[in-house]
DNA sequence: TACTGTGAAGCTATTCACAGCG
DNA sequence: CGCTGTGAATAGCTTCACAGTA
C-alpha cells in the first residue's frame, strides 16, 4: 500500500453507509479522552456487531495492532479521509420550506466536511429573507450560482412536483451527488448519484412492523405508573 | 391471528422497505387515471427492476393476472393493508426546534395512516405554541400525554443528549416504535424498533462517492452556458 | 495473552429465464 | 400472445471461528 492506494474503488455500499457512524462513535470517544478501542467497544457504540466492524475496517487498510485494538485519532483521521471531508464539499439546498429552512439551519453549523454556499427558492416573498447567516437567492439563478460557487452537493427540499425539473438543473450544469428529500423518484443520468431521504417511508416501514406485532405485546396500559 | 391469512411474517426487510415506494407509485397512476399495470411500468416508475417488483409483489400473494398485469387500485389497497395504513397510528414528536417543527407540519397534512397526537418540549418558550394547529405540550407529562392518547410511534427530534432519555421514557410506557432524528445510537430492549433518519450520514455517503469519482468528470466548467 | 484480520460458511437479496396461465 | 409468478443461478453481505501477531 502507498500513499493513496491505488484509488479503492472496491469498499462495499454497505460498508460505506456504516463509516459515518463509526466516525461518530470515534469522535464521541475521543472527546471522552479515550485513546485506544478494541472492535468490540467500537462496534457496541456504534451498534454492529465487532466482526462486520472489523471486516468493515479491513477494506480501508489495517490500521489495528493485534492484541491492542484500534488508535482513536488515527482511526478517525483515517475514516475521514476516506469519506472525503478532510475538506468542505459546497452545498447548494433549493426550496425553503420548513424542512429547508430546518437543513439551512442544521447544515449551517453541526456537520464537518460540508459548507452551505447556497439558499434557492422560487417565492418572491422568501427570496431576500435571511436564513441561518445566508441570503436566500433566486431559484432563477441556479445555474450562475451552482456554477461560480462551485456546488457538489445539490439538496432538494421543494414539493416532489418542482423536483425533477430542479434536479435537471443540477445535473445540467455539472452536479452530480444530489440529496432528495421530495417525495419522488428522481430520473438522472449514469454517473450521478441520488440519495433519498422520506420521512413517510421510514414511518410506514415502522407501521407494517407495529401492525405484526403480537397483540398481546400491544397492552400496555398496565405497565404506566403516572408520576404524582 | 386469524382473519389476516396465515399471519404472514415471512415478508422480507428489503421488501418491506420498498411498498411504500409503490404505494406512492400506485397512487400517482391512480390520479392520472390508469387502471392497470405492468410489472415494467410499475417498476419504471418506482425505480426497480421489474423481476425485483414482482418478488417483491409475490410475497404478498398473487394479486396481478397473467397476460394482463396488476389493477392500480386492488393492489394499492393491498399493500395499504400490509403496511398496516388502513388506520391512523398515534404520533408523538418531541422536540420542536427546526426539524421538529418541520416534521410537524409535514405529517399534520401530507400523510394517510399516521395523526400527530402530541408535540412536546422541554422548552418552557416553546411549550404553550402553537404548532400545526396543535398546542405544543411540556416533556415532562411525556407518559401521561403518550398514555392517554394512545401513541404508538414516538419522533425523537431533540438534541443527541437528551435522545436517550427520551426513548427510554417512551419505551417504558409502552412505545415499541421509534423514529431517531437524533445523531446517535439508541439501545431499545429486545421488541421495539427503532429507524434513523440522518442528514449528515447521508451527506457523508454521498461525499465518498463524489470523492472517488474520476477527476477528468469533475470538470464541469465547458458543460456550463450561462443564461444571457 | 488479547486482540486483529480473514478464509470459509451461511444467509439474504437480486436477477435471470421460463413454465404456466388468462 | 403477453404477462405473472417462481425455480434456479448469481451476487453481496454477515457471521463464525481461528490463524497470526504485537
């Protein structure tokens, strides 16, 4: 292995999707001033199993040491380099609704790795508005403001039906990882990446499994003791 | 159980968590007025592959006809009725800042087969508004509140410190379904559920993946024509 | 010794390809 | 015929169990 190896392109999706969590079990950690994990603590924290932690681990290189366990700083320094935010990827969050102004906000100070350089919106009434230290621009803009503000990120938050044409937008002028949070499937071309997040779907996964769960699990009332 | 034929638990995860994008596809043809459907057109238009639809649609029994494909409405009604959305699950949100507000008032008016029955915080400033038409309750009368009116899915939305508590409360009065905004792993006895919702993963994923796409496509500059 | 990293096994999910049926 | 439903093949992921090592 040297320097950066050889561009890995071959970390599993799964794993992929975990090292957030790890990195957040790490940092967490690493505030408490804890130096050194084996791969059953991490994995407790972060709530996997230690053997699909270690083998997760195993695809970035091996930065154990047998017996001992894994270092927390360098761990941590090691995961964030392979999730790509060892800089800041510029964010551009189209549709200023509550949910937008909820990710402006949200965006605009707890996460690391990304930087909001863009608010769009289509209503005269809302562009102009100060939201979360940034002035909102024209949705009309996109194209110039993407493009001189270099976006990477490009996060939809509009009614499902002004997504695709938004997403369009993107894609046309170079995007090409693109957050959804409207309620529909987006059409983009090969080498662009869509990520969906629904509100609606996650609760009706929890109420198909609500549904089948015994009945007799679903008695609770007896269990409450009211405070005085 | 009876009358629910043969009290199927056999459903896959993976399948489970693609109905609801079906559902959402079934209702959309239904407003244009289409009556039936291919296996093909109906997967175009969720976003899978039509073999995976029809696996997917075979654990629930066989509701299309050979030669034909599936009626739009029939089959909405079934999957409707495998996620358990032919009643209104009882919703409590705690924690009523941005997102929570967000969420609010996305499920006070966009979703069938849930009813927000309690807002809560800790926020004395906050506890007496009105959100969504709803008058925003304290965190302390947490159990009665979520006794009384029978809520089976709680919406953490607080900060990450106060997530765990929270959950415990709802669990300990009966909750076995939770919905975790909080950046942070909840430990939930054996029985109850909880789903994560979380930005800065998501946006994390999305960071690998642009990061290892080939620099030669990250010039996006020549795409761009500005508009005049 | 106490741990990591990994071959091998087991399990789950997806896709192919076609038999079977309206 | 044209489509669904599904056996069989494939691909991907997780877990076990232990060899290897600081």
């Amino acid at each position: 292995m040297i320097a950066d190896p050889a561009a890995r392109q071959d970390i599993p999706d799964a794993t992929v999707a975990r090292l957030p969590q790890y990195l957040r079990a790490l940092s967490d950690l690493a505030e408490r001033g804890v130096a050194s994990v084996s791969s059953e603590e991490l994995a407790a924290e972060a709530g996997v199993r230690s053997a699909n932690l270690r083998r997760d681990l195993s695809h970035l290189g091996s930065y154990g040491v047998r017996g001992v366990g894994y270092e927390v700083e360098m761990l941590a320094h090691e995961i964030t380099r392979e999730l790509g935010l060892a800089q800041d990827w510029p964010v551009a969050i189209v549709g200023l609704g509550n949910l937008g102004h909820a990710l402006a906000a949200y965006l605009g100070l707890a996460t690391r790795g990304f930087q909001v350089v863009a608010l769009l919106d289509r209503d005269p009434d809302v562009v102009g508005q100060e939201i979360a230290g940034m002035i909102v621009g024209s949705v009309g803009d996109l194209e110039r403001i993407v493009t001189e503000r270099r976006v990477a990120i490009g996060v939809i938050a509009t009614p499902a039906v002004s997504a695709q044409e938004v997403c369009d937008r993107f894609v046309a002028v170079g995007v090409r990882s693109v957050l959804n949070f409207a309620a529909c499937v987006l059409s983009v071309p090969e080498g662009v990446d869509v990520r969906k997040v629904d509100l609606s779907t996650e609760l009706q996964i929890l109420a198909f499994h609500e549904q089948h769960k015994t009945p007799a699990a679903q008695e609770r009332m007896p269990l409450l003791e009211v405070a005085p």
